[in-house]
C-alpha cells in the first residue's frame, strides 16, 4: 500500500523523538486553542476558526540547507518528492511509513524574457506547478493530506470539486490504497478535470445542491461514516502547499525575489506561501521575505474587494462569481483570514483584472514556450496592471507561481485563438496573440508563398 520505502537514519525521526509533537492551533487571535494534531477537525471546535499546524523549534538552518542540496542525489522515492525532501519543514507526522508520493513537486524556475517585457518588467521567472504529476499545484499539497489520512487509518477520502482538487485527491488517494469519493453539483461540471479523476479511479456522485449545501451534507457524512475531508479548510494541505516556497528558495541558493505573484481563489496557496515564508524567516533559511501579490479575476474578486475596504474585518461573498479562469471562480474563499494575515504581514498587495487581460497573457506565457491554464495567467496580467501602476518596480525580482498545465483546459485555448472566446457576460474576447491554423490547398508552391510571408514574426 505505501509506495514510499521505510527511509532509514534520518534526521527526520530524530527530530520528532526529541522534541514536543506537532500540535493544531486555532488560527483566531482571540481562541488560539491547541488540538492534537491527530484530531480529526477541520475547524476550530470552539470558535469555528481555520486550523493551522505549528511545530517545535527546527534544527539549524544550515545544516537543514546541505541536507535538503544532497537529497536531491539520493534516489529513494522520498527524497525525490520536492515536498517530502523538506519534510523537517513539516514535521506533523511521527512515522514517515504512511507517506504516499508520485514525485510531487520538483518544479521548474524558468526565465521568460518575453513575458517580462510584456509585464513591464526587466526580468520574470516563472515557477511552474503544472509540472506536478496531475497538473497542478494541488498534488503539494494532497501528498500530505492523503498521508495524513493514511495515519489518521481512514479509509475513505473525500471533495467537494470539480477541479484540480478532485484530480490530485482522486489520484494520490488510488495511489495509497483508499476509496477517494467526489462530490460535484449537478449540471456544473468541468470536464477535462474531471476526466482526470474518472480515470485516477475516483467514485463520482453529482447531487442535486448547490457547493455550500453539499459541503454541509459532506460534513455530516464524514462524522457518521469515517470519511476523511479533503478541502480547502484541511489544514494538511496547505503545510504541503508550504514546501512550494522553501523549494523555491532552495532553487534560488536562498535568495528571495522582491515578489511573489500568485492567483487568489480559496486563498490557500496565498496562506500557504505566507506561512512558508514567516516559517523560513524564523528559522533562518531566508533573511527577508517577498512580498505577495495576490491576482483575481475581475468576475470574481471578493479578496480583492476586502482589501478595499477600511476595516477589512468582514468578507462580502461575491453571489455569483464569473470568470472563464474556473480554478479561482470562488465567490467565498475559506481561506480569506489566513490569506489576509500573510498578505498584510508580507507588505502585499491584491489586485484584480479583466477576462480580456487573462485571455491575453495566457496566449503570451504560451508564446514563450510555457503555457499554462487560465488562472495562472491572472498572474501576469496583474504584473502587467501593478508595473503600469508603479506599485512593482521595472527592476524588481519577480517570481510568478504558474498554478496549472497548460492542457487542463484546451478548450479555451481552441477557442481564444479561433476568436470564438466569450466572457461570461457575453463579450467578446479579441485575440491580441490569436494564432488560427490555416487551411491550405495540396500545393507546395503556395504552401512555400504563404511561409515566405513573415508578417506573423513582428
Ligand atoms: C486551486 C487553483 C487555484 C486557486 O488556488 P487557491 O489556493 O484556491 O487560491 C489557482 N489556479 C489553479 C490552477 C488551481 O488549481
């Protein structure tokens, strides 16, 4: 059942028998309640608030450095996995036995001078999440709460989604031997994600509700029958989510960017690169910490609006979110206090931007070789909006978090290029980047004439 052979000697197994055991706080200022870390809560029994998992002091930074630089030599599963390599990062498991990996992680950097430019920058680096085994951020993430939930001896798993979270629970729940069960709304369905989790072996059951009414209905089932939850609010999935940062710090000899500029859906990568960031300061992995930008769709922006507003207490739910980019069509993010926290903390800023401007940026990121799904796109159109407004220097360092592969959503990018792309309010969206394929008679002379015409190069 555990694809991940026993890893002997290690640091890991040290450290947690010779410290206090990882413990689950009540994020709330007020409640700060501590929990076990093998409750099974997703949120605060006493106020209701978000969890978040904290941990003992760590080791030495530098010697935590050398470790993590020579496991990327070792070739055991465990090491290989670029969440799991940094596990003294997230030590909230005593037996490393229960882990299940499928090489999450281990992410490209990549340079893209043509995106820079675009996004009125001197220079931009992408780190790409679609590289992850099922194309998204979301498999940092589930490794560790599947694996919690392999401790924790559920057997079976459970999400409300019809995106990327369905797609890595379903896979990384086969992968550990559980029964991963998948809750979607009836007649709202995306198809290519779903796909993923038919395949991965996922049993599907589409009910006759809304989201927030079939979480509730999920909530009552996983006490009754011992389903283990897997959404947003699991407090495992963001500690995976952590590792994206420290591997990104790793990947730069520790050197942190100006920025960092993310998609804001649930606002669980934007908690979790905040924590990873405040965890890798206190420990001394890093010496000052990026500040986040956090992009939303313009359809779909309630974050953004809080930011707006004085008191930034309360979160106004959008109704009915829109927005073609469908991984950050979220009209209340579970995640808002937390996500609110890092951005304050990291000197932040959200901004938000049009359907026109995503369609446009995602069309470029694929024009430098890259691509990627539409959410992730947010990210450089809001570059491009944030230079324009001098909030991000021409000269800054600035790391932009691709969240998907650019094959989750083919459909949009038959249609963007085509020129049959709609916004959800029916407007049109104009293809600046547009590359339609031709149709061209059996000829190779006119075939010849045609590439000969080099005006598509300007
Ligand atoms: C889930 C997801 C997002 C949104 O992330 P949050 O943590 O919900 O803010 C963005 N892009 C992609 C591709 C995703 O799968």
């Amino acid at each position: 059942m555990n694809p991940c052979p026993k890893f002997k000697e290690s640091t890991w197994d040290r450290y947690n028998r010779d410290l206090m055991p990882a413990e689950l706080v009540c994020f709330n200022p007020s409640c700060r309640t501590r929990y076990p870390i093998t409750e099974v809560i997703y949120n605060c029994p006493r106020c209701g608030a978000l969890l978040e998992a904290v941990y003992p002091p760590a080791p030495d930074p530098g010697h935590l450095k050398k470790l993590w630089r020579e496991r990327r030599m070792n070739n055991t599963p465990l090491d290989q996995s670029g969440v799991w390599r940094y596990r003294e990062f997230i030590p909230f498991l005593d037996s490393i036995d229960v882990v299940v990996s499928l090489r999450e992680g281990n992410t490209p950097v990549l340079n893209a001078p043509k995106a820079a430019a675009y996004g009125g920058l001197k220079r931009l680096a992408f780190k790409h999440q679609g590289f992850n085994p099922t194309g998204s951020f979301k498999d940092n993430g589930m490794t560790c709460g599947v694996s919690q939930g392999v401790r924790l001896g559920m057997k079976r798993v459970a999400c409300v989604s019809t995106g990327n979270t369905s797609a890595s629970m379903a896979a990384y729940a086969s992968a550990a031997g559980l029964d991963p069960i998948i809750f979607i709304p009836h007649g709202n369905i995306s198809y290519g994600k779903l796909a993923q989790a038919l395949e991965y072996g996922a049993r599907t059951l589409q009910v006759e509700a809304n989201f927030d009414q079939i979480l509730a209905l999920v909530r009552t089932l996983a006490e009754r029958t011992g389903i283990y939850l897997l959404n947003s609010m699991n407090p495992f999935r963001i500690e995976g989510q952590t590792t994206i940062m420290v591997e990104l710090m790793d990947q730069r000899d520790w050197r942190a960017p100006d920025w960092v500029v993310l998609p804001g859906g649930n606002l669980g990568n934007t908690s979790a690169f905040g924590k990873g960031l405040r965890q890798m300061l206190k420990m001394g992995l890093i010496e000052r910490s990026p500040r986040l930008a956090v992009i939303q769709a313009e359809g779909s922006a309630p974050f953004y609006n809080l930011m707006q507003t004085e008191a930034r207490d309360t979160l106004t739910a959008v109704k009915h979110p829109e927005t073609l980019a469908t991984a950050i069509r979220i009209g209340d993010p579970v995640s808002w206090p937390k996500a609110l926290h890092e951005v304050t903390t990291s000197g932040g800023v959200v901004e938000k931007v049009t359907e026109q401007e995503i369609a446009d940026a995602k069309a470029l990121i694929g024009a430098c070789g890259i691509g990627c799904e539409p959410a992730s796109a947010a990210t450089l159109a809001g570059i491009r909006k944030l230079t324009a407004a001098g909030v991000i220097d021409r000269d800054a360092d600035v790391v932009a978090v691709l969240t998907g592969n650019v094959l989750k959503d083919p459909d949009y990018i038959y249609r963007y290029h085509t020129g049959q792309l709609k916004a959800p309010n029916g407007t049109q969206i104009r293809p600046a980047f547009g590359n339609q394929p031709l149709v061209v008679p059996n000829d190779p002379e006119r075939i010849e004439a045609l590439l000969a015409d080099n005006t598509r190069e300007s």
